[in-house]
C-alpha cells in the first residue's frame, strides 16, 4: 500500500520465476516492440536523442564534472530497454567525471531482451562498442530480482527486473538523477501510474532531477501529486515540448517502520577500514571496500584461507527449497552474482571453471521435492532444470541410482584459496599477520587489539573470522555454530577421468584438478578440531560410492589410493547460523536492543518506533556454512554499499533478512531475553 508520502511497508517479493520476453519487430535495426506497438529510441538518431532528453537536461554533464562527493552518483531509470541511456551516461560519466568519482545506475525492466537482441540493438553504435560488450557478456537471466553488474573499475549497474514501481519499491537506496522513459502513456498506461511517481519520490535524494521524453497529462499530475516540481523544456526532434524537474524534499522512508531494528544506521564516509579474517568473507569484502577506494588493512591470523576457504576446489552451488522462502532467494541470487562476478575477476577461468552442477536425486523423497521445486519455479532452463536420463550418463555413469536431477548449466566449482589470494592482491589491500583479540571505539572509529600489542585504527571494521566472529564482545550475542569440513583428495590413475561436471547429492565432486579428484565435504557440527580423521575419509568414500558407482568401480579397478587411513585430503571449520543464513551487515548492541525491545518477550505483536542501536562503523560477514563461494560474494556488496552509501544490491527483505540483529528479535519473541 502506498500514498502520496511515500510506502507504508515493502510490497511482497514477486515470484520466482522467468520472465516474459519481448517480441520485436526490426526496422533498419531499430527494435520495435510488438506488445506496445513502440520504438525503442528514435529512428532519427537514438543517442542524440537519449543525451538531449536525459543526460542534458538532467544537467549530467556539469554535475559529473563538480561531483567530489565520497559517494557514488547514482541515476535510476524506469525502463532498460536496450540499455542506450544508460551506455550513453555511462560514457557521459567517463569524459567528464573527475578519476575518483564513481558511477551507479539503477534500471528497472519488465521485459529484458534476450542477448543476442540486445547486442543486435547497441549494434547500431559502434562508438559505444566498448561499453555494450561489457554489459552483454554480463547480461543477467531473466528472473525478477536485482542483478549487479560491475561494468567497469568506477561504474555499477543494478538491473532491477520486474514490474518498475513494485522494484522501487523494494529498492534500498537513494537517486540523484531520474531517467523517466518508458514506452509511451498512451502505448504503456500500466506503467505510468501514481506508485511509479510515488516510489520514485520516495527513493530520490533531496535535490534530485528528472527528465522525461512527454508531456502526457497524466504524467505531469503523476509527479506534483508525487511532490516533483515540472516544467516544459524544448523536446527532441519533432517533439515539440518536454518535461524535466527536481524534487527538493522527498517523503520519509517509513517502510521499515513495523520491523525498526532493521533501520540502517545513519554513515559517513569511510577512509579506511579492518577486516578481521582472510577466507573467502573477508577477502571479498575487502576487495569490495577498496575497490569504492577505502584503505583496507586485512588482519588474519595464520595465511589467507586458513580455515574453511582454503580447499584446493570448493563447489558453486546452492540447494533451494521447494517451495519459495525468503532463504531460496537469497542463495538463487548469491550464485548468480558470484557466477558474474567471478566472469569479471577471471574471464580466463584460471580460479574457476562454469563447468556445470548436476544435483542427483537419491531417492524418491529428494526426486519428489526436485519435481515439486521446478513446478512452484519456472526459472530459465539456462539457469536450472530437471534433467533425466540419458542427458547426464557421460558425466555420472551408466550404473547411478539417481534417476533424475536438478541441472545448473552456469554453475560450476572454484579454487577458493586461489581466489582468496587473488582478491587480497588489490593495491588498496594491505595483509597484516597477526590475531584481533579485541574492538574498541577510538576517535570515532575503531582500535583492532592485536594479541602482540600491536593497535590499528580504522574508521570501519568488518568482522569475518567464521566460527571465531563473536569472541568479540561486541558480537558475542549472535549465535554461531561451528561446523568441521573435511573433503578428501584422490590421485586418479591413468585411465580414469573424473566427472565432466560437479556431481553432487549430500556431498559433492567437481571436475579434477591437476590430476586429482576431490570429494566431500564431511559435515561435523559443533567440532573444532582440524585435524584429519579416517573415519571422515570413509565417509566422503561412502558418499562418492553412492553417487558415482562407476567411477568408484573404476577407482577401484585401476588401483586408486581408497584407503580412509592413507588418503589426503584437509579439514576446515566452518560457521552456521541457527537459521542457517549468513549475518551481513551492523552489528547491533546487544543489550541497547535487549533494552528497548524488551516487550517482545511478552507480547511478539508489539510496535515500536525507536531503531535499533548498532554499534557505529562496526560490520559482521559470517556463517556462510558450507555455501560460502555462492553467498560471500553478494554479501560483501551488501556491507560496502551500506558503508558506501550505496543503493543495495539486493531488495530491502533480503537486507533485513540477512541483518544479524535477526537474531536478537527472534530469541526476544521467544521470550529468551536476546541470548
């Protein structure tokens, strides 16, 4: 529900599901949608039309020169299309922004083009070449969401997909500067209602611009009603007239007032940074964090990927519920970005291979709860479908009891400890050996206590050291269970070639690497000891047996080393939360919360209005479990933006979702006090 003052609470996530693609018509290699019988820019000249309509006179130029502000500019549009508007502000950006200043756009579509279409589109501007390869090789599934896409060092794009008004609704962040486009009122009049106007309002930072190609009636009220101030300019071509304005005090966000532990806390603009933990969470956040050009000391105790990150090959894979959770959306989205984001840090595929997932059903249980999830989700069968045999038998073996599985073409298995270097190599990184033991506030920021002595100031600190985040005092409410890790290592005799893709079922078996077959990982909760253990081998044997009898045969036959007392392999402690869901984001004051959410011990209905307090600058990536490579990554984007002052890149539910304060409400509501 939404009035003229803004939303009253996120609207409900869409399904999940593909969504509908737009059949064109071309004319002279202009698309031209067969729905909206509309054009998708000017046949006249489409560029020059997009930089008179919305990059002049949203003044981009001149604001992109004077911008020094810490933050990103960011500009939000009501509809991608082919993406020109947003390549032309992009290379608008890159000839007159100054070298620090930094770029994100936002962008809602209902209907994204297929690739192809869109490459043939952006064809028609070879000037823009550069920059439309970039976004094609990155081009998202079609599934509602939000997909961000890192378009160069200074430029982020956040593609929101769905219907424009229900995704700003759900959008958490601010705009600078509006791109109202569209296809035409009178062709599109679902679109240009009063939510747009009125998310768009309440999304705006004060101060922010629009522009847009009409002067429809219905549009001009739509945005005074909203609370923007309109007028006509000279329009484009044989567009006589146009409509541009500002808005100079947007209405309050009041969308988290029923939940207020989830208002963020107030920023300000970070210099420098501790991040405490160099695994596969806090590698990527530091690597985030000082790509938006924060100083970032890492603190590990022993070596970068130590701990549950340091596995010579770690899958790339979630398992989503049957039927649609808040969970299932998270980790569907966190394997898409990492699977983006891992296409921008290594396109040589040198730390990872898109190898393929295969997730076999071992029994009609698990086939029954597969059939029953591709039946509640119809998602793009390039991101996942049910496959049956004999589509897998050169990958799995003629002999497997599966006789069906959920089929992920895109995923695939990385080099954790490899990537964890990799991230670490930023300049802007700086590796400190040494164990954290204590945070204290100092002069506004934070004194990182090591146990030699030694202090290190910062403005942030992210903590992201698994199952050791809350010896902190400041953490130490937010439960975690450790979790012990041990895959197994097998040479592969000459003769024998390990599976084509990951297999996995309860465990899991990528591709070989370097000759070696891994399997695993055994799952030992609430052990802390990394030492190997026999009994572990034999159980990732077991697991291997019984997803792949053939190749164990083979194994067998050809000699391989299958002794659990003899092998190789390595352990790792990893980190769960209660609801198995990783903690990203401020870490709150425990006892502040306890305090002023005391009610909900008796009565779980109450209403608040007072935020809860966080202790400022102090920030949490952890629990990532097992599922760390499909989470970490996403989960970083998360703290920086909010570090940043960033829009996220996931929808407010999923930030509350994975906000650790969570926890504290729901031991409350049990009557638990908070512990």
């Amino acid at each position: 529900m939404t009035h003229a003052n803004g939303e009253l609470r996120f609207p409900p996530l869409p399904a999940l599901e593909a969504l509908e693609r737009p059949v064109l018509d071309w004319e002279n290699g202009a698309p031209h949608s067969q729905a909206f019988d509309d054009v998708y820019f000017s046949r006249q000249d489409g560029r020059a039309e997009t930089e008179h309509v919305f990059l002049d006179a949203n003044r981009l130029p001149e604001r992109f020169t004077a911008w020094r502000e810490p933050r990103a500019f960011v500009i939000g549009e009501t509809g991608f299309g082919t993406g020109l508007n947003m390549l032309c502000a992009w290379a608008c950006f890159a000839r007159h922004a100054p070298p620090g200043a930094r770029l994100h756009l936002i962008s809602t579509e209902k209907y994204p083009l297929e690739r192809a279409s869109l490459a043939r589109a952006l064809a028609a501007w070879p000037e823009l070449g550069a920059y439309a390869e970039s976004l094609c090789r990155q081009w998202p599934n079609a599934v509602a969401g939000v997909h961000r896409l890192r378009l160069d060092e200074r430029v982020t794009l956040d593609l929101h997909f769905g219907d424009a008004a229900e995704r700003l609704g759900l959008l958490d962040g601010r705009v600078d500067a509006w791109f109202l486009d569209g296809f035409a009122p009178a062709q599109n009049p679902g679109m240009w209602q009063p939510d747009l106007f009125n998310t768009m309002a309440a999304r705006s930072r004060p101060g922010a611009t629009f522009a847009t190609f009409t002067c429809a009636g219905v549009v001009k009220r739509g945005l005074a009603a909203a609370g923007f101030t309109w007028k006509k300019v000279p329009g484009f071509g044989r567009k006589r007239e146009m409509l541009a304005g500002h808005i100079d005090a947007p209405p309050a966000d009041t969308r988290r007032q029923a939940t207020p532990w989830f208002i963020p806390p107030a920023v300000r603009a970070a210099q420098s940074a501790v991040v405490i933990g160099a695994g596969i969470a806090g590698a990527s956040v530091a690597e985030a964090l000082a790509r938006r050009g924060v100083n970032v000391t890492v603190v590990e105790k022993t070596a970068p990927a130590a701990g549950g990150s340091g596995n010579r090959q770690g899958a790339l894979y979630v398992k989503l519920a049957a039927d649609t959770n808040v969970q299932s959306r998270f980790y569907l989205a966190g394997l898409e970005h990492s699977r983006r984001w891992l296409e921008t840090l290594d396109p040589g595929h040198t730390l990872w291979q898109p190898s393929g997932v295969l997730q076999l059903a071992l029994g009609e249980k698990e086939a029954a709860r597969q059939r029953r999830f591709c039946a509640n989700h119809p998602l793009p069968a390039e991101l996942v479908t049910l496959r049956e045999p004999p589509n897998w038998r050169k990958s799995v073996g003629e002999d497997t009891p599966a006789e069906q599985g959920l089929y992920y073409s895109q995923a695939g298995w990385v080099r954790p400890a490899a990537l964890c270097q990799r991230l670490l190599e930023h300049p802007g990184i700086t590796l400190e050996y040494g164990e954290a033991v204590a945070l204290e506030q100092a002069n506004g920021g934070w004194r990182v206590v090591l146990a030699s002595g030694q202090a290190l100031y910062a403005d942030q600190v992210v903590i992201a050291s698994a199952q050791l985040a809350n010896r902190f005092a400041q953490a130490e409410a937010l439960p975690l269970q450790p979790v012990r890790g041990q895959v197994s290592e097998i040479p592969l005799p000459d003769g024998v070639a390990g599976p084509e893709e990951v297999v996995c079922a309860k465990g899991y078996a990528p591709p070989a690497l370097d000759g070696v077959l891994t399997v695993g990982a055994s799952f030992v909760p609430n052990e802390t000891d990394a030492g190997m253990r026999a009994e572990d081998h034999a159980g990732n044997l077991g697991e291997l047996q019984g997803m792949l009898p053939a190749l164990y045969h083979a194994l067998e036959e050809a000699g391989a080393e299958l002794d659990p007392a003899r092998m190789g392999g390595r352990a790792g402690i990893r980190a769960a939360s209660p609801d198995k869901t990783p903690y990203a984001g401020p870490v709150p004051n425990a006892d502040a919360w306890r305090e002023v959410y005391a009610a909900l011990a008796k009565d779980a209905t109450r209403s608040f209005s007072a935020p809860g307090p966080h202790h400022p600058g102090l920030w949490i990536s952890a629990a990532h479990g097992s599922r760390g490579l499909s989470s970490a990554p996403l989960c970083a984007e998360v703290i920086a933006s909010r570090i940043c002052d960033e829009p996220l890149p996931v929808e407010g539910p999923l930030a509350d979702h994975l906000h650790p304060g969570r926890r504290l409400i729901r031991a409350l509501e049990r009557g638990a006090g908070g512990r």
